[in-house]
C-alpha cells in the first residue's frame, strides 16, 4: 500500500510538472507520511490494548522509513546522474 501510495505521488507530481526536487519531496513525503503515527501506537500497546495487534503497525511503520529512504536515494543518484 505504501508503495502503491508512493508512485501515486510520484505520477501526479510528474504530471503536473513541479520540478524533480518538487516530486522528490511530495514522493518521500507521500511515503512516510504515517511512518512516526504508526510506530507511536505500535510502541504504545495501552493505546491498543494488545501488543499482538501493534505488531503490524510497528512494522508497517518501519517500512515506510525504509521505502521513503530508499526513494530519496534513488531520485539524488538519479538526479546527480542528469547534471553530469
């Protein structure tokens, strides 16, 4: 979903033509928009009641970060490989 959520972001920032940094940021943006929320709930089971269920936040949560981070380094390569 994180993902799919992403290259949403990705695709509607390119279409309207904002620039690469412009879709870089609304992309990570996009991508760790929950990230914090879910891993404070997660880390956090009074809010849940059952540290059973804060297993797939905490994850989700993670995941995010790493997805987002991995965009991010993507687009700077990417966008270093253009201006040489």
């Amino acid at each position: 979903m994180n993902v799919v959520a992403m290259a949403l972001g990705f695709a509607i920032a390119t279409l309207t033509r904002l620039g690469e940094k412009r879709v870089t940021a609304i992309t990570v943006e996009v991508g760790i928009q929950n990230g914090t929320l879910a891993i404070a709930i997660a880390s956090t089971p009074t809010l849940l009641n059952s540290p059973t269920m804060a297993i797939p936040g905490a994850i989700y949560g993670l995941l995010m970060f790493v997805t987002g981070a991995g965009f991010a380094w993507w687009s700077s390569r990417h966008q270093g490989l253009l201006k040489a």
